[in-house]
C-alpha cells in the first residue's frame, strides 16, 4: 500500500510534469518583432534592472521634431 510521501510525491511530479507539456501556450515559431512598435519596447535587461541602458547612446540620439499642433499636414518645400 502507498503511503503518503509516495503519493504527494507522485503528485507533485504529475503536477509539474503536466505544466511543463503545457509551456506558456506559444504557438509557432519564436521570433523577434521587427514592426515599429516594437523598436521602442524595453528589453529584458531594461526590465530587470530599470536604471540601466542597455543602449548607452540612447540619451545622445536627438529628440525627433514634435507633429504641427494645426489639423493641417505640414507643408515640404518652399512656404509661402
């Protein structure tokens, strides 16, 4: 007869065996986003350790040009 070390052990080992078949649910192949949503998304290293950069001439780049505050699209060329 079991007694139950052996049972809650066995238990447990389903348990985790059963977690690892179902993994996270992932289906397909893993890939890295290349979209421009995904350029500016934090890496793990940015995650764990919030201070760090891990792309230290972030803070050099210049700031991009704010949008025009009018509805109208801003206009290329010569202004008039």
């Amino acid at each position: 007869m079991l007694n139950v070390r052996q049972i809650l052990v066995s238990a447990v080992g389903l348990a985790l065996v059963g977690v690892g078949l179902t993994a996270c649910g992932q289906r397909g192949a893993l890939y890295l986003p290349t979209e421009a949503a995904a350029k500016n998304r934090a890496t793990l290293p940015e995650l764990l350790l919030p201070g760090s950069s891990s792309a230290p001439d972030a803070a050099a780049k210049p700031a991009e040009a704010p949008a025009p505050a009018s509805g109208a699209p801003a206009k290329k060329g010569n202004v008039e």
